[in-house]
C-alpha cells in the first residue's frame, strides 16, 4: 500500500490533540508539508526540537507502510524556511569576517541538516572553504570557516 503523507501527518497531528491544516508542496528535493496550527510553538518545540522529531516518526510511519517512500520534510509556520535564512545569513556574516581578517571563523556547533545548509550556501565563494569539525562532549558538530588558497 502507498503512504499517503499528508493523510499521515493530519492523522497524527488530530490524535495529538492538534487543531491543524496540512499543505502538501512537491519541491526539487522532495515534498513538503506545511502545517498551520494556533498552537505551532508546542508543535515547533525549543530550537525545532518537537517538529524534528515529529517529522522522523511521520517518515517512520511512511517508511513501514511503504518501504520506497520518499522522504517528508515537515514545516510549522515557516518556521524551517525562516531558520534556513537565518542560518544562510549568519554563514555569509562568518565568511565576511574570513575575507575581511583571512582568520579562521567557527560557527556554533549544530546539527547535519543545518551543517548541510551553510556548506551549500558557501560552496561556490571562491575564497573560503567549511569543514565539520567534532565538538568534543557534543553529538553536533561545528563548521570552520578559513581563507581557501
């Protein structure tokens, strides 16, 4: 049987007691589902947390019905397309103190997928280069920023 994401998500979202609408988006990298509710920020949860896990169950609940299902990203009032700028702009801020100084600049420490966001966004400047590095006592780690040469 196909999962059915959206279906998926309102049905989880109405057994957690949540009052909310679901839109569906195909994008280049997958689909999207935007969900709008009254109360996003218990949704949202600090730092994305609550929306991060509530996006990996609804791709573990796809991926058992259907072990082919295409990966789901889950946003809750924008609020990942708003990090994402935020993110972005920090990383451009970090490479100006690169070129400006030609010092090593490390960003604080952060997850894959927003690790993944600044390396993307700083790829094509020709005079810096990223590199994840361990942040000892941390599961996440940081991206130094320094003069490519």
């Amino acid at each position: 049987m196909p999962a059915e994401p959206k279906g998926t998500l309102e049905e989880l979202l109405s057994q957690l007691g949540f009052d909310a609408t679901v839109k569906a988006h195909q994008l280049e990298e997958g689909l999207l589902l935007d969900v709008h509710a009254d109360d996003s920020g218990r949704l949202i949860g600090k730092k994305g947390q609550t929306l991060s896990a509530l996006q990996f169950i609804l791709n573990r609940l796809l991926f058992q019905q259907d072990p082919s299902a295409q990966k789901v990203t889950v946003d809750i009032d924008s609020y990942r397309s708003q990090a994402r700028e935020k993110l972005i702009e920090q990383a451009m801020e970090a490479a100006e103190k690169v070129r400006r100084w030609g010092d090593v600049v490390e960003m604080d420490p952060m997850n894959a997928f927003d690790r993944r966001i600044v390396h993307n966004a700083l790829k094509e400047d020709p005079s810096v280069e990223t590199q994840s590095v361990e942040v000892e006592g941390s599961q996440l780690k940081a991206i130094l920023l320094r003069p490519r040469h």
